[in-house]
C-alpha cells in the first residue's frame, strides 16, 4: 500500500469524480484507475461504485476512508516533526469575501509576511457558499468568512467572533445618525448593496419579505470598497459589517443609521475541512487572524 494510492482514494471521496480527482493530483484517469484498482486488490474489498459520471464509496470504502485519513494524518505528523526547527515556507491557501479583503486582510496579510516572509500565500474571494464548497473539495487550506454562525460535522471551526451589520449613509444625506429610525422610513432612499441570496444581503432581504415589503437597490455589486466609495461621494445608504466601514465613519465620512426595528450580528469564523492536515502555516494565519479580530 503506497501512500499516493491514499491520497488519491481520499481526493475522489472529496471530489465524487476520477476526472476532478486526476485534474487536482496532476495523474490522467487512467493512472488514477489502476492506482485505485491496487489499492482495492491488496485490500480484497471494492471501494467505489460507478453510476454514470459519479462515483459513489461501498459500504467497506466508507470504512476504509477513516482509516486512510488517520494514516496521511499520521504520515504528515511525521514529516511536519522533522521540519520542526526549519523556517516556515509551504505555500497557503485562504479563501475569504470581498469585504474582508477589504477591511480586515491588508492588516492580517502585512503581520503573517513579517513573520513568515517566506510563506507564499494564495487568496481567493468568493461567497461563502462557493467558499465552502471549494474548502470541501480541497481547494483551500482554510476559510476566513463573515456569516452566520456555520457548523458542519466535517469541519473544525478555529474562530468565531461576532460583527455587527449596520446601516450607513453619507452624511449629506440628512439623516441624523443619534435619531432611532424604522427601516420603512428609508426604503424610498437609493440604495447601494452587495448581490442577493448571500450573507447579510440575504438576511436584510428576508426580514423585508416577512413584512410584506421588497427593497430594489439602486446598484447591486459584489465590491464592499467600490459600495462604500460610491455612498461617500453620492446621496445614498447601504447595509455593511461595521468592520468594513468603521474607519470611514470615525473620519466623519460616513453616518451610521441607529435603524431600531432590524439589528443584525454575523460572525468572523475560520474554518477548515477535518480531514484537512493543519499545517503550521495554518496555524500561524489562525493564530494572526484571531489576534487582529479581537479573538485571543
């Protein structure tokens, strides 16, 4: 039993795919083929069934996944001892959303390089759904996203700190900031929001519909920096974390709306697969992100 034959046995059982599975190891199928027809052989039992495009685990490859996971698990425990004194350099993976890039990245991004200059790291922005599949097929090492609170037996979540979502304007928008207000005296106002059916947006969406009432935007578009730039500069009113717009209200650029009827708190959260290796690069952008979000 070779290690390779592992390793490609657990990305199919991630993947659901030998096509995805070659694509991600860098084998072509048929390689991948004879890998798992082995590793089947030296077992005596068949780990995978075929029905049409997607391959499904028997009942002994269900068994067998757990084995095969402690075993890379144990094997990458070994080497990472034998590193243990070398400087860290493997690359990361992050996966996070637009607004923490934004808000909260450039700061967490500048302290993990003066620790570990050598440390090649990937950032890739997305939704969170998208984020979490991507996590569950192994594309990432870990997700840093801002959402509801998220848990999944597969997963382990590292952080969770809670966020405020808030309403804010421009200042010229005549709207004072001390005065509580209800939400139905600015749905007529333009607004400027991030895209429907994710996060916060989804949240806002849904509180509307259960009163009967549906808020059409003004502009809709995925860049938190762009949504802000635009509300500075025009009449207009969005909904953000309070982490990406925080600045710019303490600069007096901003106005934050005390709206009393809709007050809404997601959470920070990291997250990464269980079956997932936690590398020490991981555990050190962990570590980072928890001390820049106020965690540790």
């Amino acid at each position: 039993m070779e290690l390779r034959q592992l390793q490609t046995f657990v990305t199919i059982t991630q993947t659901e795919s030998f096509s995805r599975a070659a694509e991600i190891l860098g084998y072509t199928q048929s390689a991948l083929t004879v890998q798992i027809r082995l590793l089947e052989n030296e077992l005596g039992v068949k780990l995978f069934d075929r029905m049409g495009k997607k391959v499904y685990l028997t009942a002994s490859g269900r068994q067998f996944t757990d084995h095969a996971n402690q075993i890379i698990r144990d094997i990458k425990r070994a080497r990472e001892f034998a590193k243990n004194e070398e400087e860290l350099c493997s690359p990361l993976h992050v996966g996070t959303l637009e607004s923490l890039c934004f808000s909260k990245l450039p700061q967490i991004l500048n302290d993990f390089r003066s620790s570990h200059p050598r440390v090649p790291v990937k950032v890739t922005a997305s939704t969170p759904n998208q984020l979490i599949d991507m996590m569950e097929r192994n594309q990432l090492d870990l997700i840093y996203i801002l959402d509801r609170p998220r848990y999944n037996d597969n997963w382990n979540k590292v952080m969770e700190v809670r966020e405020p979502i808030v309403f804010v304007a421009s200042p010229s928008c005549g709207l004072d900031g001390n005065r509580e207000i209800r939400l139905e005296e600015i749905m007529d106002e333009p607004f400027f929001l991030t895209e429907k059916n994710e996060n916060y947006r989804r949240e806002l969406d849904c509180f509307l519909e259960s009163q009967g009432r549906e808020l059409t935007p003004f502009l809709e578009i995925s860049n938190t920096e762009f949504i802000i730039r635009m509300i500075g500069k025009n009449r207009g009113i969005s909904y953000l974390p309070l982490l990406a717009v925080r600045e710019y209200v303490e600069k007096g650029e901003l106005t934050l709306l005390n709206v009393a009827d809709f007050r809404l708190t997601m959470c920070q959260q990291v997250i990464y697969h269980k079956n997932k290796w936690r590398s020490k690069e991981m555990d050190a952008f962990i570590r980072i992100t928890a001390h820049n979000s106020g965690a540790d």
